[in-house]
C-alpha cells in the first residue's frame, strides 16, 4: 500500500521536519499533515482516516498514547519518541499502536519502521520483560510479604510502613499486575512457579 495521508504529530518542530523530508522521499504524493499537540492530535484523528500516522508520546495538550486510546484510529500507529523504557513500548502496543521507535535511532530505523506498517506489519523493540519489572522495590517487597503469608500488619512491622501504606501499595501492584485481589494475586504466582 502507499500511504496518500500522513498524520506527523510532535511537538518539535525540528522533528516534525525531519520526519516530514524522510516520508517525502518515500511517498512524495502523500499528504502530510502536522501537528504539535496532544489535543490536536485528537482532533485529526477523529476529523479523518489515515494511512499512517507517526506521533510522539509526550506532547503539550494530551499524552499521545492517551489520545490513542480514547481516541482510536484504523491507521497504523508508529510511536517515535525520546523514551524507551519497556513498560512504554507495552502500554504503546496496548494503546494501539503498530510500530514504536526511539528518536536516538539511525534514520534507516525510521524508515524500516514506516515501511514495515505501510506493509501491515509492526515494529516493535525486542525487549525481555515482564510485569514484575514494573514493580517499585517497595511494591516487590510488599508482594514477597504477601506470597510469604503475612497480612498488612506483619508486612508493615517487617518494612517500618503502616498498614494503611501496605494496603496502598497491594493496591498499586495488584494494578501492575492487572489482577483484582490477593487470591488472584496467589493464583498468577502459582502459575508463574512462585517468585
């Protein structure tokens, strides 16, 4: 397929002119539309269909990977952004989109990417990680107390936090992990063969 509309969103203008003369050299009759913030971001895609749209995560206005996922789109989504981490690239696949690429890459990195979606394929990083690494230390060692058998009490004795801390914290794990309770939370480790 060659994309006949482009959406660059990104609020640096320096990258939108880059990202701009790399999809002009490889489909010179496409349409490129930019923009340069999270709310603008959201109105063209709404406004439209896309054949491609490239966008930054962080932008003025709105999270791009937010917009993207309230706002939806049938166009493949390239995120091209400064960041890397891998609960980014996960919550940018979860948002829906195709292909994620960090600006410190070479150019040709870029240009497989675009080419990739174009063809209906994705682009994504390898990355070797799972939801634990997501958890802060306190979050990992609330969760081993837990596995261990202890309540929120023994755990906060154990950590120097109140209850009401461990409570918080079995809240913001349980979250990570996208479970509902303590005995969802027992099962996943079962099933995982403990931690």
């Amino acid at each position: 397929m060659t994309p006949e509309s482009i959406l660059l969103a990104d609020d640096h203008s320096a990258i939108r002119m880059g990202v701009r003369a790399l999809v002009n050299g490889l489909w010179p009759q496409a349409r490129v539309v930019e923009v340069s913030d999270g709310t603008s971001l959201q109105k063209e895609l709404a406004a439209r269909d896309w054949d491609l749209v490239v966008m930054d995560q962080t932008m003025p206005g709105s999270n791009g990977l937010d917009v993207l996922k309230n706002t939806g789109t049938q166009a493949p989504v390239l995120v091209y952004t400064m960041h890397e981490a891998p609960e980014l690239v996960l919550k940018a696949r979860e948002a829906g989109a195709k292909g994620f690429v960090n600006k410190s890459s070479e150019p040709e990195v870029l240009e497989n990417a675009l080419m990739a979606l174009v063809q209906g394929k994705e682009w994504f990083p390898r990355i070797q990680c799972t939801p634990l690494d997501f958890l802060s230390q306190r979050e990992g060692d609330v969760l081993n107390g837990l596995l261990e058998g202890l309540g929120p009490k023994e755990i906060g004795v154990r950590l120097s936090i109140s209850a009401s801390s461990v409570q918080t914290h079995t809240t913001r794990l349980l979250a990570k992990l996208d479970l509902r309770s303590t005995r969802d939370l027992m099962r996943w480790a079962a099933s995982k063969g403990g931690l």
